[in-house]
C-alpha cells in the first residue's frame, strides 16, 4: 500500500488552462505549478494571464501567460506553437473559458411575473444566445482539437472540461447558460469515449454556486445578508452554504491524476454543497 494517492505531484507535466485570467481558472493555474506543473496560462485578457504568470515565476514556479481567443483556431494553433516551444506538449488541458450573457437571460423567473419593460423569454437576443453557446462549447471544443493532439502521439493525456450543477438541473433567467453547460457534460462523455482508446481520459468537475467579486452583489445586499435568491439556494443546499472557490481544487487534482484516477473518464464531479443531489422535500 506504499502508493497511497496521499499526494498529488504533477512535477515535471505541461498543464494548459484557458480562461485562467479569471478569478477560478486562475486559482487553477496556481494550484498546478505548486504542485510542479509547467503552467500556459490562457485568456483573452493578455494583461491579467501575464501578470499571474510573473508572479507565479516570482515564487520560484513555471508559469507563462498567452493571449488565445478560445474562438479562433488559428490562434489556438498560434498559441499552441509557443506552448510546444517555451513549456514542451501538453499533458493536461483545462478548458476552463466560458461564462454567460445578459441578452440570453431574462429578469423573471417565471412568465407570468414579468412588468412591463422587464425582459421575458420572448426578448431572448439570438446574438446573445448564439454566443453563449459558441464561447462554453467551441470554447471548449476548439482548445481540445488543439492540444488534445500532443496527447494523442504520446498516447496518454488528460482533458478536464467544466460543467455546472445546472447542467443537471436547469436554473431559472439563464436558459442558454444552462443548456450550453448541459452540452459541455455532453461532450465530455463523448470525448471520454471517443479518445477511450488513446490513453487519454476525459472528465468534467461541476461548480455550484461559488460567492466571487463578479457575483456577489447579486447573492448579498450590502449589509452583508444574503437576497431572496440566495436565500433560495441556500435553502435548497443540504451543506446549508456557497462552496469556495478552493474546494474546486481537490476535484481538479483527482480527476487529472493518473495514478488517483487511473481508471475514471467520462465522469462529472459535482462539487456544490449537495444542491444538485436535493430534491426540495
């Protein structure tokens, strides 16, 4: 019993994690080079990417920052040319780049409570919806057709998509955001199964909610109490409580290890306080 899975060292792997100028993928982006990993950190947002990557290399960690657009394939080819040169292939790919759209959510949940001037299901923005699905699935779909190819000649690799809890259940006002992480689950099965026979497997984690400087004003008032809508989700939380974004961490690590988790793919990880397994009663 000496190999335990006490520890997860990914010393010496290529970790590419797209979206990591945000708040959550770069937290991710962290986690891997101090567990030893060589970090691309990926975003469309150049500044935030190259900053975390300096500060990662001012710790005395491997790290580079890359301006992609999940949505341009010949950017990713781009990107991925740098990543071969200044890091070597990948081992591990994150896609991580996602998020929703105001014009594809509306300001009620429910039809008949929508005033006059508020905007209902049947003032969807097409556009919005379009993009919403574009920027979760060939978000995550295009990085994969990328560097999922270095993994593919080496016959080993992993793949960690993320879902949401919602893509078990839908939420209400966001109808895109919720069938486009529905797909990504969706399509980490289908991946999993498809490159079943190359060595690289393919898993997803599912966040619940998590209190971050973009939604915070939307789940406390100022006074610090939690709105009606939080107090919804807490109230349909057995755990009674929003995860933190560092308790996605443990999820991460497990499924991209090969030792922990040699034998799992197409497996989606809710990590949400138990919102998706309660039923109300």
């Amino acid at each position: 019993m000496a190999n335990l899975p006490l520890h997860h060292d990914f010393t010496g792997k290529v970790v590419v994690v797209t979206g990591a100028g945000g708040v959550l993928c770069g937290d991710m982006a962290r986690a891997y080079a101090y567990a030893g990993a060589k970090v691309a950190a990926l975003d469309l947002n150049e500044a935030a990417v190259k900053k975390l990557a300096d500060e990662l290399k001012a710790e005395g960690y491997v790290c580079e920052g890359y301006k992609a657009n999940v949505l341009e394939l010949e950017a990713l080819e781009a990107v991925h040319q740098q990543v071969l040169a200044d890091l070597g292939p990948c081992d591990i790919l994150v896609n991580g780049a996602g998020g929703n759209n105001p014009r594809a959510t509306t300001d009620n949940e429910y039809q008949h409570e929508a005033k006059e001037g508020q905007k209902t299901f049947f003032d969807l923005d097409s556009s919005g919806v379009d993009f919403v699905f574009k920027l979760n699935f060939q978000g995550t779909l295009l990085p994969t057709q990328v560097f999922a190819k270095d993994m593919v000649e080496r016959k080993c690799g992993n793949i960690l998509n993320i879902s949401s809890m919602n893509a078990y259940t839908p939420l209400t006002k966001i109808p895109a955001y919720s069938g486009a992480k529905a797909a990504i689950s969706n399509f980490t099965q289908w991946l999993a199964t498809h490159f079943a026979g190359t060595g690289i497997r393919c898993n997803a984690i599912a966040p619940g909610f998590i209190v971050s400087n973009q939604n915070r004003a939307l789940l406390f008032n100022p006074d610090g109490t939690p709105t009606a809508r939080s107090n919804k989700i807490l109230n349909g939380t057995p755990m009674g409580r929003f995860a933190d974004s560092e308790e996605l961490l443990g999820g991460m690590f497990f499924l991209t290890d090969d030792v922990a988790a040699s034998a799992i793919t197409g497996v989606i990880l809710p990590i949400d306080c138990g919102f998706a397994a309660y039923s109300g009663v």
